[in-house]
C-alpha cells in the first residue's frame, strides 16, 4: 500500500506540473501521513541532511569546470584537433562529432554542456557541407550522453552518494563501457552516410597538425591529471573536481586567454543555478529515501519481483527497460536519486556487483536524456540547430539503438565492466 501511495502521489503532482523536487517533497509527507508519523521538523532535517554531504561538492566545481571549459576554448580547441584528424575523409565532420564528444566527457562530466557546446561549433559546419542535418544533430545528442559514463561524471557522483558506492571505483569502471558507446556511434555513422555525397574538408598539412595539437594539448591533460590522480589515489573525486575547474581556468585566463575577467561572474552565476537545482533535487530525494528505508520499500519490491531474483542478468534486463521507460518522462537526476535507494538493498541480496550496476544504471538513464517527450539533451540540440524535434528524432534512432545495444551487451557480459575496474583498480 506504502507503495502505491508514493508512486501515486509522485506520478500524480509530476503530471499536475509541480517542480520534481516538491514532487519528491509531497510524496514523501503523504507517505509520513500514511505511516502515522507525520512530523515537518523530520522533513526539515532529512532536507538539510539529504543537501549537507562533503562529497556532493563535486557537483558544482565539475560543472564550473565545464564552465569554463566552453567559455575557455578548450572545448573549440577538442573540435579542431579531431577535425584535423579526420574532417578529411568522406562523412567526416560526423567522426569528428564523436570523437570530440568523447574527450570533452572526459573534462565536463556534464551531458547538457558537452551538448549544447557540440552543437554550437558543428551544425554550422555540417550545415555548410550539405549533411543530412536532422540526421547530424541526433549523432550529437547521443554523443553528449557519454559525459555521464566518462569520468569525471556528475550523475555517478549523485549515483554514489545515494547509493552509498565508491566514486572513484565508478569513475574508472565507467571508461571502457564510455568508450564503447563512443565506437558504436561511430559504426553506426559509418553505416548511414556511407552512400551520401558530401563535401569533404581539404586534407591540412603536416605543419598545420602539429599547430593545433600544440595548441590543444592542454585541453587533453586536464583528463589524464583526473584519472592518474585518481589511480594513484592522489586526490578523492570532489578534490579532482576542484583540481579540474582549477585547471580549466587557469588555461582560458591565461594560456588561451579567452576567458576573461568580466566573464567570470556570468560563468559563476550560471554554474551556482544548477547547483542550486541539483542540490534541491538531492534533498527532496534524501527525505523520500529515508521514509523509503522506513516504510521497508525495498523488501516489498523484492517480494514483488519474485522470481527475477534467481537471476541477475534476468534482474539486470528488468531494470534497465524500467530505467528507459521511466528515462522517457523524467529527468536523469531525480530517476537515479528515487530508483537508487530502492533498488540497491535488492541488488546485494541478488548478489550484484554494486559498482557494475551503477555504471549499467547510470548508462540507461543517460538515454533518457534523448527520449522524447523529456529528453533535454534532445531538446537543447533542437535549440540550438533550430530544428524540430520530431526531425531530430527521426534522424536519431541507428545511433540510439547502437548505444541501447552497448547496454544490452554490458547486461550480457559483465565482464565489459568488472574486468576492465580489476586492472584498473590495482
């Protein structure tokens, strides 16, 4: 009953319009009335505690990083040198799309920056070469979907601290599983513009390579200074957060120089609303996760799911469809900060590596940033091409159904995720 009437109240007020976190707020006091124990000052407290956690820090320096990142341009910078690399060769500027998609995820963490910044310097570009433009901007939408798999990762910090798992273990378990999902795009463009006639950059000279790279080389240390530091165990996920916007800023102000003073209020300013949205979305979460572990939630589920629990991967493949069902309506942050207290309890008892699922939970819930009608990944690549969204979508589904058969395929071999975290982890 406890249940049907926190779903109920939450799918009712989210329906009604009401903001997510208020939504997770009024659900859980209608479960406190439910439960006789109704009390605002437990409310306040879990809100407060739910917010008042070292790690989440993480958050805010990560996305000013990507802050200053784009206004740096050492996001530019990623898109020159892959398009030296391979805006050359037929269909070019879409490889150029990954691959700069998969090493900016590896300094942002942040799927709606990496996105929108994506957006921004190659739909111009593709647009002027006479690419199938539609088809360009859903290639860029589910590249931007790797940030949260690539570490540094925003969504697997918030994973991490509602689930109470390791974040750096996350953080390196997600590498290859990104990587990945990075190839499977790129085969998936290979397949779909291997017939179309487009106009192809001139092949740039020997000495014009080695100017960008020069160039961008900063750009590519920020990413090898997290993962060493964090292999070494030289500093925790929220210091390489503040070690990442540390570095990023000191490269746009002063080896670039296209970060300016004036800027930084602007970019200050922009970095703190999200915060403030991400934070309120953990408290209000925290609060539904504390009446959950009351109200025994998870052993209801477990008697729910009955015969799934006999087997993992069967268990696994439940959980991801529930994810990107539910990733069509609702946003990534408060999918993984309502799902992740409930199911984690249920996975140790089926006996499933808590770092594994993380990654393949974050995954699934990293598509749902492309499903219509929620999708803001989508609708801000909509946005900024000026495109529709149905069109978009339309042009998007080889490059959805690649990334969605990556996940599959993690729900199949673990051992994509758990070996790779073993060599990395000694």
């Amino acid at each position: 009953m406890t249940v049907v009437i926190f779903l109920g109240c939450l799918l009712g007020f989210l329906i009604l319009g009401v903001p997510i976190a208020f939504a997770l707020l009024l659900a859980g006091t209608a479960m406190m009335w439910q439960m006789g124990m109704f009390d605002a000052q437990l409310i306040a407290q879990n809100l407060i505690n739910g917010a008042d956690n070292f790690v989440l820090l993480a958050a805010p320096f990560f996305m000013l990083a990507g802050e200053f990142m784009n206004a740096g341009g050492l996001s530019r910078r990623i898109v020159n040198m892959a398009l030296c690399l391979v805006g050359h060769i037929q269909g070019g500027l879409g490889y150029v799309a990954v691959i700069a998609a998969v090493i900016m995820a590896s300094l942002s963490g942040s799927a709606l920056a990496d996105t929108t910044a994506l957006a921004a310097l190659l739909l111009p570009m593709m647009r002027d070469a006479k690419y199938d433009v539609p088809r360009c901007a859903g290639l860029i939408a589910c590249g931007g979907i790797i940030a949260p798999v690539i570490p540094p990762s925003i969504p697997f910090v918030i994973f991490g601290v509602a689930a109470q798992v390791s974040i750096t273990k996350l953080f390196l378990a997600g590498i290859v599983p990104g990587v990945l999902m990075g190839a499977s795009i790129l085969i998936a463009w290979r397949l779909v513009s291997r017939h179309d006639k487009l106009e192809t950059r001139p092949k740039p000279s020997a000495a014009e390579m080695r100017k960008t790279f020069i160039d961008g080389v900063w750009a590519l240390v920020l990413p090898a200074i997290i993962i060493v530091g964090l292999k070494m165990g030289v500093f925790t996920p929220t210091e390489a957060a503040v070690v990442a916007a540390a570095y990023a800023l000191f490269v746009g102000m002063f080896i670039y120089r296209e970060l300016k003073f004036r800027d930084l209020y602007r970019l200050f300013l922009s970095a703190g609303k999200m915060t403030a949205v991400v934070m309120f979305l953990v408290g209000g979460a925290m609060v539904s996760a504390w009446l959950i572990t009351v109200a025994d939630l998870p052993g209801q589920l477990v008697g729910m799911l009955g015969g799934l629990l006999e087997s993992p991967k069967l268990f696994m493949l439940a959980v991801v469809l529930i994810t990107l069902v539910i990733g069509t309506s609702m946003d990534m942050t408060p999918n993984i900060l309502i799902l992740a207290p409930v199911l984690m309890p249920v996975v140790k008892q089926v006996g499933i590596d808590p770092v594994y699922f993380g990654v393949v939970f974050v995954m699934a819930n990293a598509i749902g940033l492309i499903t219509p009608p929620v999708g803001t990944s989508l609708t801000a690549v909509c946005g900024v091409g000026k495109l529709p969204v149905g069109r978009v979508v339309a042009g998007m589904w080889p490059f959805l159904l690649a990334e969605v058969g990556v996940l599959v395929a993690l729900v199949a071999f673990p051992q994509l995720v758990t070996v790779p975290l073993a060599f990395l982890s000694r």
